[in-house]
C-alpha cells in the first residue's frame, strides 16, 4: 500500500490561481470548494486557507456583496501589477543614476583645490 503525498502550499496555491486563470470566471467560496478538489485535486479542507493566502498576497481579489464574497483573478491584472512593478523599479533606477551623476559630479569639485599627498610607508 503506497501513501498518496499530500501537495505543498505553494503547489495548491499554482493550482488555484490556474482555476482562476483557465475559468476567467468570478466564484463564491462554495464554488471553489466544490471544484478544486474535482478538477485540482486541492482537499475542500484547504481551499479557504489557500484562497485567503492568495487574497493576502494581492494575487485574486475578493469583494463582499450582501452577504456573499466574491472571489476573481483575471490573467490581465497580473500583466497590469508586473507593467506597475517595472515603471516603479525604472524610476528608481533613473533616480538613482541622477544621484550618481550628482555625487560624481560633487566629487570632482571637492578635488578642485586639494592637493595629493604621498601616502605614509610603514
């Protein structure tokens, strides 16, 4: 008798947001419990934990309506968040390369005027 290995948090997670990714469709809870472990084999046990580690994480976004929350992850918005990422991390790095060029350029009027000295032997 072999002993069925259960999947990781990080394998049931990639399988969840294939759910979202495959469906482009919006679910309840009650949905997603019925069928993650039909169709991803994620247990109906883990699907709430799973599903709130990807809300915490920005990945699927959730919104309560009445009574009922909503769950969705649309491939777009993963697209829009990495297009975000990368004009963040460019401005960064424009912002940085003028502190450089400013530093360097603070460095060369600071030698102005300064003599080298040999430097001591020991």
């Amino acid at each position: 008798m072999s002993k069925k290995k259960g999947l990781s948090a990080e394998e049931k997670r990639t399988r969840m947001m294939e759910i979202f990714s495959e469906t482009k469709d919006v679910f309840q809870l009650k949905d997603l419990e019925k069928i993650a472990p039909k169709e991803k084999g994620i247990t109906a046990m883990s699907v709430k934990e799973v599903l709130q580690s990807l809300v915490d994480d920005g990945m699927v976004d959730c919104e309560r309506i009445g009574t009922s929350n909503y769950y969705w992850a649309f491939p777009s918005k993963a697209l829009h968040a990495r297009k975000h990422k990368l004009e963040v991390l460019e401005s960064q790095l424009s912002e940085g390369s003028q502190k450089h060029a400013s530093l360097q350029k603070s460095i060369e009027k600071a030698k102005i005027g300064r003599c080298e000295t040999a430097k001591q032997i020991k």
